[in-house]
C-alpha cells in the first residue's frame, strides 16, 4: 500500500514524496518494473479476466473451443496466439502494421496455423459487451468494421512504471541506470528491450553496492 510517486534529487539526498508524505533519504533504488500497455478504450478494464483475458497461457482453458481477438505484432502476441490456438481457440490477430516485428518462427508457425486469421492495418477501438456478461460480443476496428469475438487479449507491450523525477525525463520513457548520482535504477524498468529475471537480479545486486559507495560505506574500489 506504499506508493512514491516524486523524487527530488540535489547535491546531499533525494527527497522522496511517499503516500503524500516526505521522506530524505541519501540514495533512492527505483526497481519499479513495468507494466502492459492498454488500449485505452472503455469497457477494457471493466472486462478484465473475464471477456479480457490476463495471459493466453493463464486463461488458455477458459477459452478452449470459443474465438479470441489477439491485440499486437511482437513476439507476445504471436506466442499467446498460437497457445490459445492450440486449445482449438479461432483467433484473430489484430496488428495495427503491416507486418510483425515477432521472430521469424513464431511469424511462420501463425501464417500456417489453420486456426489463427490475421488482420493487417487494424486497430481496435471499441469492445462490445453486457456489464455482467462472462464474455464479450464484439470489438470494433477503427474503419467500423465489427469482429464478432468471446474474447480479447492484448498484447502491445510495456511501459516503465516510474515516479516523477524532478529536473528529469526518462528518455524513451525507461530509466537509465545511473540517472543522478544519488538515484540507481535496477531491474525492468530500466531496459526497454531485454528484460530476464536474470538480468534484473544482477543489476539490484550491482545497485544495492554502488548504495554503499555513494553513502560513503565502502571505497569505490574495495575489493574484499
């Protein structure tokens, strides 16, 4: 229930702006992660885990045998696709370009799978559905054409969840990992490409000692 939504880097500390109260501290770690992206549309949040599936391999029994609007380009998209379809799910892949950005196998196994139909040029703007409904009607495209669809997965990436930083703007809205010498970044959020478990560990390992070292608990070069 604890949530740091401003950060106010000098010379000295970080004022840090926590649950609407202050807090000083001499060094701030953000290991925030990430969070996907939504439409955006209405209806989306109020359907979510039910008509709008959470992951097309944690709602894959759920909707085995119904029809599925699958939302995106990229290497997630296609992957819940082809589990989904592989429950006998009819999906429908929606990307908003002409052509995916996923990796070439996951690309070949969704052209030829008799179960996945893919809808270049597309974006859904509109989800169609009863308040108290199990399942969605339809969502609707951005020309007005209808998809007549149980359910709808999105899956169009993630963005950083950071708090504000005062003087600073996040480039590419991911943090660096060093973006002021008393603010360490660590983990997803600072990786808008590659993001592992692994990848993530090292760095909040690397973070907690460059903490000591700006507190002055240990040289910079202490080996032992």
């Amino acid at each position: 229930g604890t949530r740091v939504t401003h950060l106010g880097p000098t010379e000295d500390n970080v004022e840090a702006l926590i649950n609407d109260s202050s807090v000083i501290a001499g060094v701030v770690i953000v290991a925030t992660g990430t969070t996907r992206r939504r439409l955006g549309i209405p209806g989306e949040h109020k359907h979510m885990g039910r008509g709008i599936a959470r992951s097309g391999r944690a709602d894959r029994d759920r909707f085995k045998g119904r029809r599925v609007v699958v939302v995106g380009g990229g290497d997630a998209a296609l992957e819940n696709a082809l589990l989904l379809a592989e429950i006998d799910a009819q999906v429908i892949l929606v990307h908003r370009a002409d052509t995916f950005t996923a990796r070439k196998d996951f690309q070949r196994a969704v052209h030829e799978h008799p179960r996945i139909q893919v809808r270049f040029f597309s974006v859904v703007t509109q989800i169609e559905a009863c308040d108290s409904a199990q399942w969605l009607k339809a969502v609707v495209l951005h020309d007005g054409s209808r998809i007549d669809t149980d359910g709808l997965l999105v899956r169009i990436g993630v963005d950083a969840c950071l708090p504000t930083i005062e003087g600073f703007e996040p480039p590419g809205g991911f943090l660096p990992r060093h973006p002021h010498p008393r603010i360490i970044g660590a983990g997803d959020c600072t990786c808008p490409d590659f993001r592992a478990i692994p990848v993530a560990a090292g760095q909040g390992a690397q973070a907690a000692r460059m903490a000591t070292v700006v507190l002055g608990l240990r040289p910079a070069y202490d080996r032992t």
